[in-house]
C-alpha cells in the first residue's frame, strides 16, 4: 500500500508538468484551432536558457530559493518572448491560408528550433545544475513526501490558478474567449484579434518555460530533442482532456502521469513511452472530443 501510495505522489508530481505544457497547446487550439507543434520546442529553449543562466553564475554550486526563482523567471520570460515572436514572425501572414499551411509551417518551425538547438548547444546532453536542495519534507508511514514534488505541485497549481484568474476574470481573458467562440464577431465588437492570439501565445509559452524548469530539476539531463516526447505526450494529455478545454488539459495531464507511474511501477518502464500512443488511438476511435471536450460545428 504504501508503494501504492508513493507511486499516487509521483504521479501527481509529473502530471503537473504535463498539464502545463497541455494548457499551451489546448489554448491555441481553442483560439486559432491548429496545432502549434513548435511549443514543445519552446519549452526545450526555456530549458537551456535557464541552464547556461544557471551555469554562467554558478548558482547549482549554491542551492537557494532565489536562483531558483531567477531561473524560472528567465525560462518564463524567453519563451513568452520566443511565443510571441514565432506567432508573428511565422503563423499571423498565414491566418487566412489553408490550415494545412499553417500546420506544415508549425511543423517546419519546431524542426528548426530542434536543428538549431543542436547546432547552438550541442548534442550531448546537459546536466541541469540543482538549484534546490532536494530532501524528505516528512515522512507518514514509510511514504517519503519529497519536497522536489511538493515544490512542482506547488508552482504548478500557482501557475495554473494565476491562469484561471488571467482567463476568467480579466478583460483580455474575456476577449480571449470571445474569439475562441465566433472571432468575425469578436472584430466587429472591437475586439483587436491581433492582440488577443498574440496574448495566447506569450501565456501558452510562459507555462512552458515554467514546465522546462520544473522537469530539468526533477529528471537533470536536457538536450535539443528533449520538447519531441514530452510535447507527445503533453499532447496526448490536450487530446485526452478534450483539445480547447483548459480543465480537460489539466486532467488529461494528471492522468497522464499517474498512467505512466503505475505503467513504470508495476509493469515494464520500457512501455511508458508507449501508452500515451496507445491512450491517444483509444480516445481518437472511442470519444474523439476527449473527457471534457464539446463538438463544434464547423461551416464549410
């Protein structure tokens, strides 16, 4: 039971994660309804940018609370701005073409990051410098509460509440949804489209760099193709929660990651990799739409 128990916390740590980098995806898909494939790349650049910050002044041979918040916020920062740029630079001169357009172009983007991450920093893999002391916080019947866990669930809910209050309950938020509902409407009201997707990418990607510093403290090895498999799944999770909801993406997320810790506990690591395709072809055959998501109508 225990092993049970402590399988849970892990779970719930990694699902986090993954349901950061979900609301990333789910957000432009509710807006612009594409897939913007580059953002698991973005979350590789978060990663490195906080690496060569950390490695510049040193701050893994000194563990504190505030590098770690200068770390984060340097990760937040560069993807918002990498965001913002790619939507601009790449996917606004195509907003009227064919989806298909859009979608080898998001395709095209994420390779050249990948390519030019290798090139810029190399193929080997880096060792994310520890910039927080990992220790038991306590332990209750044999099961250890790390406070690596404590800390990523933590920021994760922070982050996400933050986002809720942003979406919810804000003047841009609310734009935010008018779009996603009906955007020839949104313009006729005023609403400045321009403003609001290029809104969603900058908040899409600021999860994202949180989820790059949160995953290279907890698994300390990053790499230019690192975004290929964790936007995968992060993905998957979008799709399971129902691809446009922002709590489908976080449950999709959690489930995700308790469905790999119970795979890796009590089966084979080696099909971890392996059940968020098999998650993916169950949801696409049986409920499309996911656990959360809605059918919308589309004119042709």
């Amino acid at each position: 039971m225990n092993e049970f128990i402590q399988h849970i916390i892990n779970g719930i740590s990694m699902g986090a994660i993954y349901a950061l980098i979900a609301l990333g995806y789910t957000m432009v898909y509710g807006i612009l309804q594409f897939i913007n494939f580059a953002h698991a790349d973005i979350y590789m650049v978060g990663a490195f940018a906080s690496y060569y910050l950390a490695r510049f002044f040193q701050l893994g041979e000194h563990p504190h609370w505030s590098w770690f918040f200068i770390a984060l916020g340097l990760s937040t920062l560069v993807c918002a701005l990498l965001g913002f740029a790619i939507e601009k630079i790449a996917y606004r001169p195509l907003r009227k073409s064919p989806k298909l357009n859009i979608l080898i172009t998001a395709i095209g983007v994420s390779l050249f990051l990948e390519y030019a991450g290798q090139l810029l920093f190399g193929v080997d893999p880096k060792l994310f410098p520890p910039l927080l002391t990992e220790s038991v916080l306590f332990s209750i019947g044999g099961i250890n509460v790390m406070s690596l866990d404590v800390i990523i669930l933590g920021i994760s809910i922070l982050a996400m509440f933050v986002l809720h209050r942003v979406v919810y309950h804000s003047k841009l938020g609310k734009a935010m949804r008018a779009v996603s509902q009906n955007s020839t409407v949104a313009a006729m009201l005023g609403i400045s489209i321009d403003r609001v997707i290029s809104f969603t990418f900058i908040l899409g990607s600021s999860l994202a760099g949180i989820a790059a510093v949160l995953v290279g403290m907890r698994y300390p090895k990053i790499e230019p193709m690192m975004g290929m498999l964790m936007g995968t799944k992060a993905f998957v999770a979008a799709v399971l929660g129902g691809i446009g909801s922002l709590p489908g993406a976080v449950l999709g997320g959690l489930i995700m990651g308790l469905s790999e810790e119970m795979v890796v506990g009590y089966l084979q690591s080696t099909y971890r990799d392996a059940l968020s395709f098999g998650i993916l072809i169950v949801i696409l055959i049986f409920k499309p739409t996911g656990l959360l998501g809605t059918k919308r109508i589309e004119k042709v």
